[in-house]
C-alpha cells in the first residue's frame, strides 16, 4: 500500500503546479530562494520516487541462519516499534517531515508528527495530499503545539521510540527526559578543509558561497568554519567568496532573515570574536538595510570572521569559535601542512559531527583527514560541498550511538525499525531422546 501511495505521491509533485505550489508555500514560511525551495520539493519528489513499487517491502527484508538441528532455524526480522514521535524543526518544513514520516509508517509505525509551528503549513498541504493518495487518515497522527506542549505530550503518552531534529539544546534535554529512547539530527557546527593542491578556484569559492550562505545559512549542514591551507590562502579565493557572497541580496532570498538569532545578537558574537587577537572582518558583519524584517528576526549580510588557528585551539576561545550561529556566517582560519595534526585536533573535540568536506584530490590527504575524523556525512574530493544532500545520500551525524539518518534505505531501517530474532525449532525431539543429567 505504501508502494502504491508514494508513486501517487512522487507523481503529483513532479506536476509542474504542484511543485510550484509547494516551493511557494515553503518560501511563505522559511526564508529562502525560489531555486532553494524547488530543491526541497525536488528531493522530496525524488525519495517517494525511490520507494515506489515493492521498495517498501525489501526495506523489511528478513533473513535465516540454519539451526544446529532439523526444524530449527533462526529469522532476523526489522520490527517496528509501534507508537513513535517524529519532532522537526523549521527550516525545511517539507523534506524532513516527509522522508522521516515516510520512512516511520513504511517500517509500519503509528506516528504522530510535530513540526516546527511557525512552518507546518506546509506539512497540513502535504498531509492533504497524501491523504488523497491513499494513506489512510488514521495512520498519522498530526499535532501543532509548542515545544512545551509537545514534551508533555512525549512524558504522557510514551511512544517507543521518538526522532527528534532540531537543536542540541533541546535534543538534550528530550533525551534525558525520554530516558535514552530517541534519536538525534541536532545541531552541525560544520568544517570544511581545503587541501595542500589548490585547483579549480571559482568552482571551490562557489561551493563554499553556497554552503555557507545559501538559505541564509540556516541549513543544519551550512559551512560554519573553514580550513584554508596555506597554498590556498595565498591564492584570491577569500576575495572571489566575497564577490559572490556580495551578489545574494533580500529581492530574491538568496539572502533573507534569520528566525532564530536576531541582528544584535549575531553582531554581539561577531564583536566577542574580533577581540580574539589576530582575528579580524573578513566581509559582511552589517545589518541588511531596506527591509521590514521584524526585530525579532536577524537579518545581516553575509559575513566572515578570521581567526588565527593558534587561537582557535585556545580553550578560552574555543567554545566560542564553534558555536553554532544558525546564520549566515561563517570562521574562516588557515593552517600550514605542519599544523594538520591540530587541524584534526579541532575538529575531534567537536560535539556534534554531521557534515564535513574535505577538499582535495591527493588521496594520502584525503586518508589522513578521513582516518581521523567522524562526522556522518563526509564529502571528499575537489568537488567536495558540505550542504545539499540530496535523498541518495545518508545525511546524519556519526560517533554518537544516539544518531540518527534521513532518506536511504539504511536511514530508514536504522532509525525506524529495532531488531527481533525469532528462533523456530519446530522439532521433531530425536528418536530415543532422554531426559539427561541436569547441568
Ligand atoms: N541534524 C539535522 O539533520 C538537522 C536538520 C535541520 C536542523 N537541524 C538543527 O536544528 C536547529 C534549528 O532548528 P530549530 O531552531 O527549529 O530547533 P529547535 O530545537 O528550537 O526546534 C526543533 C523542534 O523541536 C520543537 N521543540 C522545542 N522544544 C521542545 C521540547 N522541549 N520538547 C519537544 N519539542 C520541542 C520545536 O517546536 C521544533 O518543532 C539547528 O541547531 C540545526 O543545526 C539539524
């Protein structure tokens, strides 16, 4: 049945209107471009498209293992866990809430889902159409609510197993609160290195402009802090990303308000930054001007900040380099190839390890940094980007038992299914079998 409503599914969003409609609905609520939007929609189209047909059926692929004797054989099943939550946060309000929505009911659990309130909007369209696709009204649940209402509703009603996306801050607190039964998407205070072998410099500034700023730098897996070798520091790279960042502008989204730090607030941390000494503006660090953007909102250029490795690796300086400014903003360091043992020191002591790029094609490079990092979602090579992972790619971060992933298959099975081994031993009791000594 799920085979049957995600190809229904997957062909009304490939209708030209409906996925106008619902790129248009997400840019109502979450800031960002027509182009951002349409990608959203894109890669939700996509993933229903993946499992359309018997996909549903193979994601809960059993096996066997013979027994020691005849009639008995033990099956692994992937077992649902019945009631579950699904929490997701604001900035994507169609592609989170679908694919993990999706992947709870196809592992064949009872959902109920809360998105982000001031984004859901989206999700009631989405619900809409599912429902004309098939799925039945009862098998989701769907409530808006604010956080406190929806950990109440957790404590209460106690599902087996709850996703939550969304801050670490709150991951934390649910975690504690769930008593261990949940998985996380939190926050990704996300790093990008550049190797020794500079090559290509318009395409690596242009990824790093998207990565960092595209939809306002609120994507959990925007670029947040960037190594430059020294052979790339000495190259116009920091000025190309200037140039292009310098083009987004509020008319089109490709820059636009930030919902959850205000202007103040991002330009208090900016200062606080520029007084670690070495440290200074490398572009932006302004407010936008011309718009009605309200002051509970942020709303400032793109912006970055050096700071000299030496003093990043300083504690006093630490947590407050790697603070994750859900925004469009980004530290920018250089290190010399000597210094890649505390390039990787850096990175180890980070919390939250989603998503990294490694920038180079020298493999013994790309060995060392990968042997010696974690974060769940690495891209590695020249055209290595640390946003847009689209739904063939696991997205999530690693090194924490508690992690979870988004739309493959793996994703799907690992956070929306528990093992359960069933042991048959049908007999038959061997011919003159007797009752032995006890043991
Ligand atoms: N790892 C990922 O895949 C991923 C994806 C997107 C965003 N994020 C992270 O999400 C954050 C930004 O999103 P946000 O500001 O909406 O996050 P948030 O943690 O404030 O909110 C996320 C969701 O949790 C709900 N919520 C808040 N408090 C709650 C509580 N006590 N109990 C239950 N639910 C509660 C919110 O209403 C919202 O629906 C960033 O840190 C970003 O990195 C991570």
């Amino acid at each position: 049945m799920y085979g049957d409503i995600s190809a229904k599914a997957a062909h009304m969003l490939s209708l030209p209107k409906v996925s106008d409609f619902f790129a248009r609905l997400i840019q109502r609520v979450s800031p960002k471009s027509y182009h951002q939007a349409c990608a959203e929609v894109y890669v939700t189209q996509k993933f229903l498209e993946n499992f359309c047909g018997d996909q549903v059926r193979f994601l809960a692929r059993s096996f066997g293992v013979p027994g020691n004797h005849l009639g008995q054989q033990s099956h692994g099943f992937r077992w649902p866990y019945g009631p579950v939550a699904i929490i997701t946060p604001f900035n994507f309000p169609l592609e989170i809430p679908v694919l993990q929505l999706m992947g709870a009911l196809y592992m064949g659990n009872k959902p109920v889902l809360k998105v982000d309130s001031k984004v859901s909007i989206v999700m009631e369209q989405m619900l809409r159409l599912l429902h004309t696709c098939g799925l039945p009204v009862e098998d989701v649940d769907f409530i808006n609510c604010d956080g406190k209402t929806m950990n109440k509703l957790l404590q209460e009603a106690n599902p087996r197993m709850t996703l939550f996306t969304g801050s670490s801050r709150v991951a934390e607190k649910l975690a504690g609160d769930l008593k261990g039964r949940i998985k996380l998407e939190d926050a990704g205070f996300d790093w990008k290195i550049l190797g020794p072998d500079v090559d290509q410099e318009d395409y690596v500034a242009w990824v790093c402009d998207q990565d960092a700023y595209a939809c306002s730098g609120q994507k959990c897996s925007a670029q947040s802090l960037l190594f430059m070798h020294e052979n790339w520091a000495s190259t116009s790279l920091v000025s190309k990303l200037k140039g292009l960042a310098e083009r987004r502008k509020l008319e089109d989204l490709t820059i636009g308000p930030v919902l959850t730090f205000t202007t103040e607030s991002m330009l208090d941390h900016m200062k606080q930054l520029l007084e670690i000494p070495g440290s200074k503006l490398l572009f932006g660090g302004k407010p936008l001007e011309g718009h009605s953007i309200p002051s509970i909102y942020g709303a400032i250029k793109p912006t970055a900040i050096y700071v000299p490795l030496e003093e990043i690796v300083k504690d006093k300086n630490y947590e407050l380099v790697t603070k994750e400014i859900f925004g469009p903003f980004q530290i920018i360091t250089d290190y010399k190839s000597s210094q890649l043992p505390t390039v990787l020191d850096t990175l180890e002591k980070m919390h939250a390890h989603l998503t990294a790029a490694v920038v180079s094609n020298d493999p013994l490079f790309l060995q060392e940094v990968i042997g010696r990092s974690v974060n769940g979602t690495t891209y590695a090579g020249l055209r290595a980007r640390t946003t847009g992972a689209p739904q063939n790619h696991w997205f999530g971060p690693s090194g924490d038992p508690r992690g979870a992933g988004i739309g493959t298959p793996e994703a799907i099975k690992l956070v929306w299914s528990c093992h359960r081994e069933v042991i048959y031993d049908f007999g038959p009791v061997p011919n003159r079998w007797e009752i032995p000594p006890s043991t």
